[in-house]
C-alpha cells in the first residue's frame, strides 16, 4: 500500500517496523475488530487485557480459595464438601465440564495430601485455574509418587515424621482438591481475610497456608 | 471466575481442561468478543447458532489446528455480528 515504486525487497522499511514472523489474516482482522469496537466505545483495551487474564491464561486458584476459607469457617459446607465436593463447590458457582467431579481430600495431623496427574495433566481447574507448569512436568508427576517426602522438601514443606503422606492420581473422571489445615492464630479472621491464606500449592498439597502476619 | 455465560456454554477447544490458543490473536479474539456480546446483548443461544453457522462456512479440514479453525470461526461470526449490531 505504502510502496508503489516496485522494490517489494524492502516493502518491510517503510513504517520503521520489522516484523519477527509473519501477521495472519486473523490477527489483521482480530486488531481491526478490536479497533472499531474501542472507537465506538463497545470494548476497552484494558477490559480485554483484564478478561485474557482472567479467563484465559489463568482463572487462578482464587476460586479454590474461596472453597478453603468456607469450609474453615462453616462447619456444615465442611461437611458437605468432604461428603460431595463437586456439589459442595458447586453451591459457590464454580463448575465447568472439566470439573464434574471433584474430591476433596482433607489434611489433618496425621496425613497430608498431594495431587498429582501421573499420566498427563488432569488438574481441578475450576477451583485452581491452569496448572503450573511444573505440575506437567515429568519428573514430578514420577518423583511425587516414588519420593514424596523428598518432593516436599524440595517445596519447602516439612512434616512430621509421623504425618502420613497420601498421594491422589488424578483422572478424566476424578480430580483432587486438598483442604489445607486452617493456620493457627486465624479464630478472628473473616472468611475473605482466610481466603487470602490460602496459596494455589497449599490446595495441591506442595504447599502450606500462609500465616496471618504473612498475609 | 467459570460463570461468564458465553465461556460455560460453549465447547471451546481445550485440552485436559485447559484452553488451547496456538496463537494470541486467538485469545484477543475470545476476550473481544466475552466483552462485545455481553455489551451488545447477544444472548448466549443466539450466538452460539452465529458460532455453529460460522463452522459450518468453514469447513472442516482434518489438517487444520482445531484451535485455529475453531477461533477463525469465532472471528468470522463476531464481526458479522458486530457489522449488524453495533
């Protein structure tokens, strides 16, 4: 458009702009969308950066939280979410077709739980958002189940000798969600103070709840 | 949040769970059309048949990506709909 004078060889020069890889169609025609939509006032900018990540590279374990922090301070949901967890998760609008079923598996003094998907990346992502990264990766989906102990650690989580360690392999079918032990010190706090405790690994198992004063 | 209408109600291409994008524009397209639909107020089953029309003028090619066949199509039918709506 910019080049009439038959020197396609630099057609790339003409705006100052080199492009690492070419622009499909699609993106062409998504960019021109979004312009005429933010000229008109439809969408902003912004309102997309914040529904991409929101939605789409991580709905984020929030949701999960929110699970925990209502099951340390009902002790009816408590019992209900130990009893149907998907229903239970389900009564606070988290669903998805991924997650029709979901077990939750509490911690207590005795055992600890961690999930894992020893075949590929089955993961409870209406209550965790997307898996990290390296809960895809081979060594640990392999070590979590030989070595859990030495896992753990590696994670920074110690724990009594005593304190027996469990292991759940997640499905298609089933997937896991932990119930961390609620943190000492935390009587007072509301439930929404509570949720900000509770870490995306602390519901994986490779990871405690923070403290209060950390929070 | 998994309650957004348009995001529960479809069959998105995902793989064990996750959203699959192969490029960004697939995801910019997803998130402009969440916020457009909703500020339009097109209803969930009136788009979904905009979706399933824009497959269907696709086409299906066993080579192509699902995730690129899928969003082109996505793409396809959001700016027909704005091109009428807004």
């Amino acid at each position: 458009m910019h080049d009439h004078d038959h020197h396609h060889d630099h057609d790339h020069d003409h705006d100052g702009h080199h492009h690492p890889r070419p622009v499909s169609e699609q993106e062409l025609r998504t960019r021109a969308l979004e312009a005429t939509l933010v000229e008109k006032g439809i969408v902003t900018s912004d309102a997309i950066d914040a529904i991409i990540d929101r939605y789409v590279n991580d709905i984020g374990p929030q949701n999960g939280a929110r699970v925990v922090a209502r099951a340390w301070s009902d002790p009816a949901y408590h019992e209900r979410l130990l009893a149907d967890g998907t229903a239970a998760i389900a009564e606070l609008g988290f669903t998805g077709e991924e997650g029709h079923t979901i077990v939750v598996v509490e911690n207590t003094p005795d055992a600890h739980n961690v999930i894992v998907c020893t075949l590929c990346s089955c993961y409870p992502w209406p209550v965790l958002g997307l898996p990290p990264t390296w809960y895809k990766s081979a060594p640990y989906r392999a070590r979590v189940v030989a070595e859990p102990r030495a896992v753990l650690e590696e994670f920074g989580v110690e724990l009594p000798d005593a304190t027996e360690i469990r292991v759940w392999d997640s499905t298609a079918e089933v997937r896991y969600l932990v119930l961390p032990m609620r943190p000492a010190g935390t009587d007072t706090l509301a439930e929404d103070d509570l949720a900000a405790l509770v870490t995306r690994d602390s519901m994986i198992g490779t990871g405690l709840p923070l403290a209060p004063t950390a929070a | 949040m998994t309650d957004d209408p348009y995001l529960a109600t479809l069959d998105l291409p995902r793989t064990n769970g996750e959203l699959v994008f192969d490029e960004p524009w697939q995801a910019r397209a997803l998130g402009t059309g969440v916020i457009a639909l909703r500020e339009l107020g097109v209803g969930t089953v009136e788009w979904r048949d905009a979706l399933a029309e824009a497959i269907d003028r696709h086409g299906h090619d066993p080579d192509e990506d699902p995730a690129n066949a899928y969003y082109t199509a996505w793409l396809d039918a959001l700016e027909r709909i704005v091109a009428a709506r807004a």
